[in-house]
C-alpha cells in the first residue's frame, strides 16, 4: 500500500512530461514560425520541468501530492461516470434543462445518505431538484436570456 | 471638494433607487457563476437608455462596485470564483467555509472589499491627474516584464513545491497559446472543434476551481456523511471589524498593491487581487497559515480587488481611453447620452461625473451593508450535505459556463479542465498558479510582439526592452522575486519532508 | 402533386413541433441572439446594442434580441463559430464587419468566406482616419510620408489588427505613397491601438472614426486624413487622403450590420430583411447612434450583398500582392 502513491506519481508525471514533451515537438514542427516563438519557449520550460518532476517521481522523491486512494476511485467513479454523460452528450443531447434535472436527481439519489427505502427521502430529493431547477430557470433564461440547446420535450 | 457639493444629488429619491436596486443587483449577479462585471454591467447598459445620464451612471457604478465584491460569494462559498478578481479569495475564503466560518470569511471581505473600495474611489477623485500619467507609462515592453513578474509569483502561489507551483503555470501558460494567435491569426494546437476559439478564461476558472471540488465530495461517497457535520459558527460583526483592522498589513498591501495595478490598462483588474494576495504572503510573519482559511488571505484579496475599481477608470475619465473590457462598458453608457469623457468631463458636465463618482463612494458602503447582511444568511450553505453540495455546484458550473458565450465547447473545456485538474490537485499541482499563466500569457505574448516589432522598427529589441528607469525597476523586481523563489526552495529542503509535506496537503483539502 | 407533398410535409413538420424554422407566419416566436465577434464594450458590440434596442417593439419584430460576445482573434472566432456552429433558423443573428472578415477569408486559415453568410442589413459606416498625437510635429499626411521616406519602414504607427479595416487602410496608404512603413497590430483593439498613440508609443494610427473623434474632442490626438471618398459629416474640416494626392477610395470603411448563417429559410430572412432596416431607422435608435458619434449608413439586404461582392474584388487585388 506504501508505493500507490509512488507508482501514482510515476504514471501522472508520466503522462505530464508526455505532453510536455509532444507539445514541445508540435510547437518547434509548425509553421508559421513566427506565431509559434511564444509556444516554444513556453513549451521547452514545460518539458525540461516536466521531465525533472518525473525523474524525481522515479526516484522516489516526490514530496508533495498524496494521490488517489482505491477507496476514493471506487466512490467518486458512479458520479463521475453521470457528470461525464451529462455533460458531454446529454446536455446537448436531450435538452439542456432535461438533463440537468435528471442528472442532478441521479447524483443525489447516488450520494444522499437518506435512505432508498423510504419514500420521504425520494420526496425530499425531489423537492430539492425541482427547487434547484426553478431557481437556474429564473436566473439564466428568464432573467440573463441565456439560449440553452433546445429542449426534446418542450 | 467638488465631490462633496453633489453629495446631495445621490440621495434623491429616484437616484438612491438606483443605486440600490444597482447595489442589490450587482451582488446578484456578481454572484452567480459566469457572470464577469464585465458582462453583468453590459446587461444592465439597455435599462439606463430610458434614463437620465445621471441617473443611468448611478447605476452603472453602483453594480460595477457590487458586482466585483459579489463574486467574493460564490468565491467563497462554493469556490467558483465570479471573475479573474475573485480567484485569490477562493485560496482561503472557501477553506474558511468549509470549517464552518463562512459568516466571518463572508463579511472579512465585505468589510475589506469597502475599505479597498473606498479607497480606490478617494484615488479617483483626488489624484486623478497623477494618475492619468501613470496609466500611459506603461507601454508594451513594461507591460512585457510585468507579464513575467506575474509569472514568477508563479512559483511561490499556493504550492508547497516550487517546482510543482511553475509546472503548473507552464500548463496555464500553454493553455493560453491553444486557438488562434491574437496578432498574426494563425491556428495553434487546435485538435479539437470546442477549443477553436481558444480557451475563455471565465469557464477555464469554474472548471479549475469547482469540478475538483465537486469530486473531492463525490469520494466522501455516501457514508460518511455524518462524520463531517459543521457547526456553522456565527460571527459578530464587531469581531469582523476587529479582524480586519488588526490585520493592518494585510489591508495595506492589498489597498494598495490593488490600486497601483489596477491602474495598468488591460492587466490590472484580472492579477490585481493573486497579486496582493502573493505580496502579503510574502510579508506576513504567518505566512505559513496562508492557504489554510487564513483571514489575512481573504483580506489582502478582497481589498485588492475592490480598490481597482476606481483606478481602473482613471483613464476613461480623462484620457477617454477604456484601460479595461469594464471601462470600455461603462464608455458606453456615457456615449449614448452624447457625453464624450475627457479631461473636460468634470467641467462640462460636473453633475454627472461627481454624481457618478460619489455613487461609487456610497455604492461602496451601501455593498458592505447588504453584504453583511447576506454573510450571516449564506455562511449556512456550509451545512448543506455534500451530496446536495456537488450537483448545485457542478449544475451552476455547467450553466455558468455556458452562458458566457452560449457555447458548448466552453462547458466541455471547462469539465476537461475540472476533472484534469482534481488528478493534478492529488499530485501536488495547484489550480491558482495555472489560472495565473492562462491569464498572463496573453499578455506576455501580445506585449512582446509587440514590443519587438516597434523595436525593430525603431531602436532595436535590446534598448527598448532593457533601457529606461521603468524597465530596469520592472526587471530588478522580477530577478528580486526569482531569487527569493530560488532561496525559499533551497531553504525549504532541509525542513520539508513528505509527512510535513501531506500534513498541509491535508489542511488544505 | 409537389405542392401537396409539400404541403402534407408542412403539417407533419408542424405536428411534430420541428416545424420552428418552417413556421415563418410566426417568426419570431422568441428572442433573438445576435452574436458579435468582438468584446463587450468595444464599437461594434456598443453599437449593436442600440441598434437592436427597438427589437421588441411591435413594429419591429416583437422579440427582444440579446447580445452574446465572442471576442478573439479579430473577430475569427466569432465568424468561425457563425459558419460552422450556429444554428440557421433565424434566431441566431450575426454581426458582419466589413472588410474584416472578408479579408481573413481571403488570407486563409478560416473556415468562412462571404458564401457562408446571408447579409440582412447594414447599420453603420465607420471610416479608417489617420491619427498621430497631439504635440506631434506632423500635421499633414504629406510630413507622415516624407517621414516614412525619409526613415524606410521606421514610422511606427498602430491599428486594431491584422486583415481589419485598419490594416486594410495601412497598406493602402502604403502602396498609394509607395512608402514602407512599420505596422503595429494591438491585441487590445482600436481602443489599445488609440492607446499607444496618445501614450506615444508610436508616432501615428489608424483608427476609427467614431473613436477619433471622440480622442481629438478630448484633446489628445490630431486627425490627418479620413480613408473614404467623401469627408465624413462628423469632421468637415478633415480632408480625405485622395484630396491630399493619394489614391486610396473607401475599401477600408468598417461596415457594420446583421447576418445569418447559409442555410437560414428564405422566409426568414425575407422577413428579417423587410424589418431590420426600418428597425435601425427607428428615430430613438438614430438619435443614440448621433449622440454617440457614431456614424449610421442604412443598406438593405441588396445593397449590402452588391457591397460584399464589391469588396471581396477589391480586397483580392490589394491582398494578392503580400
């Protein structure tokens, strides 16, 4: 269990120095090469930091940043996984407000510690969706015009 | 004293309305995610068409005033900070709150924000032609070296790794470059639709600030609820105002690092309050607490970024020139009544521009009030059960950052950006530092193009970067601050060890 | 038999509640966005508020329009959004500036061109003027030209960008004289390029009028010369560059107005293109536009698209040689 972290480490320093190092080659590649000053000397700090942080990481030396524990992973992923297709597909998908009530139902439902069992606790999330919803209607279609993706049921 | 004589005209029955339906507007709208000053002002522009100039300048200022603090709640509250301004109090603010002292962060800054504010306006109406000077000194190769002194506070903002710390801002740094470049228009590291038009600012902060936040509640998962449950302390306001004044120099520098850079056209409001913030830090004798719900923290921010305000229109009202996306709203608002700011304003048209100006002043206080009010109220939010917490705070995100441009893309950059940075967060990496290189890349860049192309037209890149008193004052801060980076890292090996090191990793989560 | 097959489409269409873009006796049945590729405050995105200020009278169209920014690039990420993303079913407007994007389109590296547009009126006329501060020594834009010959590319002088009017009118001003002379594009746009000339950053500009005007009243700059046919109403006393001997017309004056994405039913910009005009002749809207010194120049959809094509020949000659 000691060495999660580390091998975290290594696989996030990992993948940083990675960027670091691709954007180093994309910027130093492309043209026109006069857009591209500021891009390379930003990315060749990046790279050279990056490398440093992950050689470090190999080394075991890395102070700062206690990674992921398996338990946080397992309760953060179900939310996670609803947040994302919200998100990235529903939103646009099925309807802006559509989506953000389910989704905003769904993770309470998910991670409110009332019990399932009851039907006063369902009552409740429902309220407090319904209340939620009606306060972003107010404030961003009625009061600030925002135009939100159409809607598949209304 | 010219302000005094108009003092009378604020408190007419129609124009102190105004002010504090601007007032209480502007904290509205402050406070709700996405919603920049900038972008609440210029929604309010179509109401002050019916109105008088006065009256349509009254408010105007007052929601201008209100809604810099206002982003202080959301800042606070749900750590999505309202505007670039704002990101400084979200370092401490939303720690505080989560220990359950909401009320006191809330009406710190309030209180902060009003004496910063007032301050900033006393700037105005007192030395406006000194000022004036000020604003235009600053020319592409002074704003360059200021650029790069806000990168090299970098290192040392709200990371316990230095090296970590400028990691992080070469990311932000990088961020800013993607889409197309400001001056030639060619395309960088386009490779996807939603980032053609490179990365907002105003949605990259939500993203940064309230998706880790959010996942962070969603791996307490359904448990633990009630291993956490948070007295909500109340907070007299006495004690508030004890607190801030005990905190003289917190206060100070921000008041005033706040107002000499806001003064700066185009960089100041956005890096004024991460600015001030670094600079007390730096100073404290409790430097160490900062990031840990320290008051000094909450202060040097808000009185920050209150007090640009008024410097920030000190070009406005006498050169005419907007020094910020704000000003250039508020220029706006005047033109349409067919008055044109100038060095003239204040002789053609005293009515207006001292009503404008000493509702900026009552604005201030009538903002703290209102703010005090709200603080008891809204520290409450503390108590609200994770589960409950994480879908308000991701469903404003969403909407939030949607509604800055209408656009999609934005929301997908700022879940990608929210979600990357919760993993950066576990490993050491820290969102202020990479907010800080998203904003001054721009700035840094567009400067030194150009800088280097009247250079090459004029003297050369070498004079004109590297001669002139500014320059060198510029450039002797910067090597000032590198150096104490360097020593801070130096020094902090020999104490610093990986349990020191998660112990503070710890507090700030 | 194709009108009844259309007509029985039309129902369904209808039915369904898909019928939105189709239901033109209605439109507009919500608010209107008009999206400007530039920031809030700056002249277009001022101007497009009070011309649209009447959206929701009766006599105009009787839905609010509402204003969303996409500012970046000079103006390249709006118009790039408005090509490739926007919705073309009336209810997503765009402002043109011209030759803006038109100049971008043909420089490259867009995904626009005056094709992907329909333009439904114009609103306003803002010309290029050449400005240089106060106390500087030039007065004439013969002193601007002698300078510049005299020091081969060494004239500095500031605009809003690359491929926008005003750098349009830079290299016109450039070829006319036959001069090299030093180009400074702001990222801060007119207001950052009126900037460095009044803090004397550089020795002259090119900016707009409206803005100009508003820089000289106030003391700050002097204006040498306007970058249009005609001289502007604005500034009688200011001569054109034609009349001071170079021949430069008016492909650098900003023109500003609503468009919709390709692709938008022909109803509907019929419909839009019989009001908007009558919406910024709206006498509350022209007075506004007056006190603010900004200059209006009302074109209907067929004058703007002869405008477009006209502009887009021009652009293609004086561009083809960078």
């Amino acid at each position: 269990m000691t060495d999660l972290p580390r091998n975290q480490h290594i696989i996030a320093s990992g993948l940083i120095a990675g960027v670091g190092l691709s954007i180093a080659y994309i910027s130093f590649t492309q043209e026109p090469a006069a857009a591209f000053v500021f891009p390379r000397l930003i990315s060749s700090v990046f790279a050279v930091l990056a490398v440093w942080t992950f050689i470090k990481a190999m080394l075991g030396r890395t102070k700062v940043g206690n990674g992921i524990s398996a338990q946080a992973m397992r309760n953060m992923l179900p939310g996670l996984i609803v947040a994302i297709i919200y998100i990235y597909w529903a939103a646009k998908g099925v309807g802006f407000y559509t989506a953000t009530t389910v989704a905003f139902f769904v993770l309470l439902s998910l991670y409110d510690p009332a019990p399932h069992t009851q039907l006063k606790s369902w009552l409740k999330r429902i309220a407090i969706t319904a209340g939620f919803m009606a306060v972003m209607y107010g404030l961003f279609a009625q009061l600030l015009n925002v135009f939100t993706p159409r809607e598949i049921f209304f | 004293m010219e302000f005094l004589f108009y003092m009378g005209d604020v408190f007419t029955p129609i124009n102190f309305g105004l002010l504090l339906l601007g007032t209480i507007g502007g904290l509205i709208l402050g406070a709700t995610p996405g919603l920049s000053p900038t972008m609440a002002v210029a929604l309010l522009i179509p109401f002050t068409f019916q109105l008088e100039p006065q009256q349509g300048l009254i408010l105007l200022g007052a929601a201008y005033t209100s809604t810099v603090a206002g982003g202080a709640v959301s800042a606070i509250l749900l750590k999505i900070p309202g505007a670039p301004a704002n990101i400084a109090t979200t370092l401490d603010g939303h720690t505080m709150a989560t220990k359950g002292e909401g009320a006191k962060a809330l009406q710190l800054s309030f209180l902060a924000s009003a004496v910063g504010g007032l301050f900033g306006v006393f700037l105005l109406i007192f030395l406006t032609p000194v000022l004036a000077q000020w604003a235009l000194a600053f020319g592409p190769s002074h704003l360059f070296w200021l650029a790069i002194l806000g990168v090299t506070v970098i290192g040392t903002l709200d990371s316990s790794s230095v090296v970590k710390g400028l990691l992080s801002g070469c990311i932000g740094l990088w961020l800013a470059t993607i889409g197309f470049d400001d001056i030639m228009g060619a395309q960088r590291f386009i490779f996807h639709p939603a980032v053609s038009g490179g990365i907002n600012v105003i949605p990259a902060l939500i993203g940064l600030f309230a998706i880790p936040q959010v996942i962070t509640m969603f791996t307490k998962g359904r448990s633990s609820d009630d291993a956490e449950i948070i007295t909500v302390q109340r907070h007299p306001i006495r004690l508030a105002v004890l607190e801030v004044f005990r905190r003289k120099t917190a206060l100070a520098i921000g008041t005033i690092t706040g107002s000499i850079i806001g003064l700066i056209p185009g960089v100041g409001g956005q890096i004024a309050g991460l600015v001030a913030y670094d600079q007390s830090k730096k100073f404290s004798k409790e430097s160490e607490k900062f990031g840990t719900g320290h008051s000094e923290g909450v202060i040097a921010a808000e009185s920050a970024n209150n007090a640009m305000v008024g410097p920030s229109l000190v070009p406005l009202l006498t050169l005419s020139i907007p020094g910020s996306p704000t000003a250039a709203v508020l220029l706006g608002g005047l033109l349409i009544h067919g008055i044109f700011p100038g060095p003239d304003l204040f002789l053609n048209y005293p009515q207006v521009a001292w009503t404008f100006i000493d509702s900026m002043l009552i604005g201030q206080l009538l903002m703290c009030v209102f703010g005090l009010y709200i603080a008891g109220l809204a520290a409450s939010v503390a108590r609200v059960p994770h589960a409950v917490m994480a879908a308000i705070v991701l469903g404003l995100a969403v909407f939030g950052s949607y509604s800055v441009q209408n656009s999609m893309g934005d929301v997908y950059v700022m879940a990608t950006l929210g979600v990357a940075m919760y993993f950066l967060e576990r490993f050491g990496f820290s969102a202020a530092p990479l907010v800080l290189g998203l904003i001054l890349g721009p700035i840094a860049e567009a400067n030194f193009i150009q800088g280097s192309m009247i250079a090459n037209a004029t003297v050369g890149t070498g004079t004109y970067f590297f001669t002139g008193w500014l320059n060198w004052l510029l450039i002797a801060i910067v090597v000032a601050s590198i150096s104490y980076s360097v020593w801070m890292e130096i020094m902090s090996r020999r104490y610093t060890t990986k349990d020191d090191a998660v112990a503070k990793e710890e507090a700030l989560s | 038999m194709k009108t009844w097959i259309a007509g029985a489409a039309l129902a369904l269409a209808t039915l369904t509640g898909t019928a939105y873009a189709d239901g033109h006796g209605e439109y507009p049945e919500r608010p209107i966005m008009l999206m400007v590729s530039y920031g809030a405050g700056g002249a277009t995105d001022f101007q497009a508020r009070i011309v649209t200020m009447t959206a929701g009278n009766e006599d105009a169209l009787g839905m609010p329009i509402a204003i969303v920014n996409r500012p970046g690039a000079g103006g390249r990420v709006g118009w790039n959004w408005f090509a490739s993303e926007a919705e073309s079913d009336g209810y997503t407007l765009g402002a043109y500036n011209i030759p803006h994007f038109i100049a971008q389109s043909i420089e490259g590296g867009v995904s626009y061109s005056a094709e992907s547009f329909e333009p439904i009126a114009n609103w306003g006329a803002d010309p290029a003027v050449f400005v240089v501060g106060a106390d500087s020594d030039f007065n004439s834009m013969d002193d601007v030209v002698s300078y510049a010959k005299e020091n081969p590319g060494g004239l500095t002088f500031s605009g809003a960008g690359l491929f926008v009017g005003h750098h349009i009118a830079a290299l016109q001003l450039e070829k006319a004289a036959g001069v090299k002379m030093a180009y400074i594009p702001n990222n801060a746009g007119g207001a950052g390029a009126m900037r460095a000339v009044i803090a004397g950053e550089v020795l002259g500009g090119v900016n707009n009028l409206s803005d100009a005007f508003r820089a000289q009243a106030a003391g700050n700059v002097k204006i040498l010369g306007v970058f249009d046919l005609e001289r502007n109403a604005f500034l009688p006393d200011v001569p054109t560059l034609k009349e001071q001997g170079y021949d430069i017309d008016n492909a650098s004056v900003n023109f500003r107005g609503v468009m919709v994405p390709k692709g938008t039913p022909q109803p509907i910009i019929d419909k839009l293109a019989a009001t908007v005009p009558a919406m910024f002749e709206n006498k509350r809207v022209k007075s506004r536009m007056e006190a603010g010194g900004s200059p209006m120049h009302i074109m209907t959809r067929d004058e703007v698209l002869a405008m477009w094509a006209a502009r887009e020949e021009t652009l293609k000659e004086l561009l083809a040689g960078l």
